[in-house]
C-alpha cells in the first residue's frame, strides 16, 4: 500500500430519528441564523420541512428557506439562493434532500462569500478560500455528497455541468436517517442506489496495486449494494424495511468517500461520470439514470478493446459472484454483468430507452470532450467518448 492522507471531516449522525438532533448542532457550534435549502415537494408533504423548521424556531435560530432545487441542480437556483443567504447574513447552510440539494448547497456555501460569480468559482479560474459550514439532513442516499467535498452544477445556459471539490465545502453535520427515505419511490431509490455502485467500481477499475484489504473492501460493499438493489427491485414492500435500507444508506455514504482509492497509484477510472453528465445536462435526465446507461457501456466496450481482464474476471467471481457454470468466459461476463443488473431492476438500459437519437450522439460526445483528459484504464478522447455512446443505444 502507498502512502496516504485521508481527511473526512464531516460528523456523521446515522439512524431513526437523528433529525431532531440538528437544532442542538447549530447551537452548539453557535449559529443562530440559517439559510435551508430543498427540492421541491417531498420535504413538505412528508411533513420533515415543518418538523424542522419547529426544531429551529424553539431553539431560536432565525431560518429562512430557498426551495425547488432540482435534480441535476441549476446555476441560477444557486445564485438565487446565494443572494438570499447574502441578504440575510447565513451563518450555515441547511440542506434537507438529496445529493442534488447538497450539492447546490456546498455551491451556495462557496458563494456567499465570494467577491466574484459563483460560475466563474465553478470553473477553476478563482481558487476556494472559504465557505459558509454546511449542517444537512439527507433524505435520498446515493451520492456521497453528504460526506465529501464535491458538487456538480448544471449551467442551464451552456449545458455545462462541471465538478468542484474543496476541503472547505465538506459538510460539518450530516444527518442520514434511512427511515426518512422510505416514502421515495422505488425508481429514485434504484437509481441512487446504482450511483453508488458507480462510484465504488469505478475506484475498483483503478486496479489492484494497493492492499488486498482496500480491494476486498470495495467488493464487499459492491455485494452489499447490489444485494440491496436486487431486493429493493424484486419486492417493493422492501422500500419500509429499515434493515435494507440502512445498509444501502450506509454504503452510499461511504462509497464516494475517498476510502475506495486509498493507497492506489490512481483514484480510479471515473470516465462514465462525465459522460453521464453530459446526457443529463444536456436533457435533464437523473444522474443515476444515465449512468445506468453510460456505466455498462463503458465497460463492454473496453472490454472489447483487450483491456482491464483481470478486472473483469475478478469483477465476475468477487462482485456478481458468477461460476464457471454461470459462463465458460467470466471476463465477458464480468464486462456485462452490469447491464444485466439494470435490466433487473428495470431501469432505462440504453440512449433509446430514454428517447435519444443516434444523432444526438455528436454533441453529447462534444460536450463530454469539454472536460478532458479523464480516463486510466482507458484514456479517453472524443472518438473513444463516441464509441461509448454508441455501445449505450
């Protein structure tokens, strides 16, 4: 194992009921005004927003909310919410949702503070100096956004939707309450869920030159995942039963955390990624959705190039647990294995499935070149990006 350093500085508070604990946070740090931030309809109707909202009036923090953040979240709702917190004088950001909600919220952190646009902060051409601390409550696992440094924002403009991560935009608090995912709706759960996933194998494409127990680690997780996504999609009575769900939430939060990569010469591959947010920026489509499309295409069509077999074998035995009896090639089994899973849980499994032309390819491919170079077990370029694409229809 190589050197490393490892800093998670977020204070996770993990279980049923935990949201009432917030207030207590925000005191306890002295901050007696908050800006929440939310999606658009679950919060209220579930009744969370109020219950909060009461927490924080009895412990008299002054709060005032922007609401209707949306998947795959928008530049202009983050500036809005940036002048908000401004006007008001924010001394922390609460964030009640999903990954979308966090990550517009870290964004809006970085942005009251800032002499400068947020954009232009988002685009690496001003560096991070500070941020507002973030105290969340998470009501949809997938992303890791609860306990990492990064965020995704969608410039609605340019259909740019670039990645930021700095050590001052990890939350301080994150409340992750799985009984509170229960009223999400299967589908949402599903593709979260294989978000998840995602990040975990795509940390495993980075190769095994790190300790065995970093490598059997990420398998183990990936089982888990996937035991729980399976569960979930087979009988959806699964969505009320807390023991599957906390075992999904807890490898959500830990599969984005940095954990997966330590001690590796590289982090990993994470080219579906940017490709995913190209679908998804330029037709509004769910992060996890489109990487259920981009994901299992990615990997038969390296595959098909010769590249990463060892991977895919063990990806095969370890991961999917597959025999030789299951197939006679566990490297082609391993490379589509994964397209597999996302029939079972019947999400979109291909570019038609989700309404797009072979013609739409182009621009998708253009737009995911933008923020090259990325890719280790395959270095990508716009002809290789294309080629993805076309696998994915």
């Amino acid at each position: 194992m190589r050197d490393f350093s490892f800093h998670s500085p977020t204070k996770l508070i993990f279980g049923q009921g935990k949201a009432d604990v917030l207030a207590d946070e925000l005191k306890a740090s002295g901050i007696g005004r908050v800006l929440l931030l939310t999606g658009s309809r679950s919060v209220f109707s579930s009744g969370l927003y109020d219950k909060i909202t009461g927490q924080l009036t009895a412990a008299g923090i002054h709060w005032e909310t922007v609401s209707g953040v949306q998947p795959n979240p928008k530049l202009g709702k983050v500036r809005e919410a940036i002048l908000a917190g401004q006007k008001m004088q924010a001394e922390a950001i609460v964030p009640v949702g999903g990954g979308s909600v966090f990550d517009a919220a870290k964004a809006v952190a970085v942005g009251i503070p800032a002499e400068k646009d947020i954009w232009v902060i988002i685009s690496r051409k001003l560096p991070v100096d500070k941020a507002v601390p973030i105290y969340g409550v998470l009501t949809l696992s997938g992303t890791s956004s609860e306990i990492n440094s990064g965020f995704v924002i969608t410039n609605e403009e340019t259909h740019e939707k670039l990645y930021l991560a700095t050590p001052h935009t990890s939350p301080k608090v994150a409340i992750v309450d799985p009984a509170l995912q229960f009223s999400v709706p299967r589908k949402q759960v599903l593709s979260a869920g294989f978000d998840a996933l995602t990040h975990i194998l795509e940390a495993y494409f980075g190769g095994f030159d790190t300790s065995p127990v970093i490598v059997e680690g990420c398998e183990s997780m990936a089982r888990s995942i996937i035991r729980c996504l399976r569960a979930l999609a087979a009988d959806e009575d699964k969505l009320q039963d807390y023991a599957v769900r906390s075992e999904l939430a807890f490898c959500s939060v830990y599969a984005h955390s940095g954990w997966a990569s330590v001690g590796k010469g590289v982090r990993g591959d994470f080219s579906s990624h940017p490709i995913a947010h190209a679908v998804g920026s330029l037709y509004d489509v769910p992060h996890g959705i489109s990487l259920g499309v981009v994901m299992p295409a990615w990997m038969r069509f390296v595959y098909e190039q010769g590249l990463c077999q060892e991977i895919f074998t063990r990806l095969a035995t370890h991961v999917f647990e597959l025999t030789d009896a299951d197939s006679n090639d566990l490297g082609y089994a391993g490379a589509y294995a994964l397209s597999e899973l996302i029939k079972e849980m019947g999400l979109p499994a291909s570019l038609g499935d989700l309404k797009i032309e072979r013609d739409d390819i182009p621009r998708i491919a253009e737009l995911a070149s933008r923020t090259l170079p990325f890719g280790c077990a395959m270095e990508m370029d716009l002809e290789r990006i294309t080629k993805v694409l076309e696998h994915a229809c």
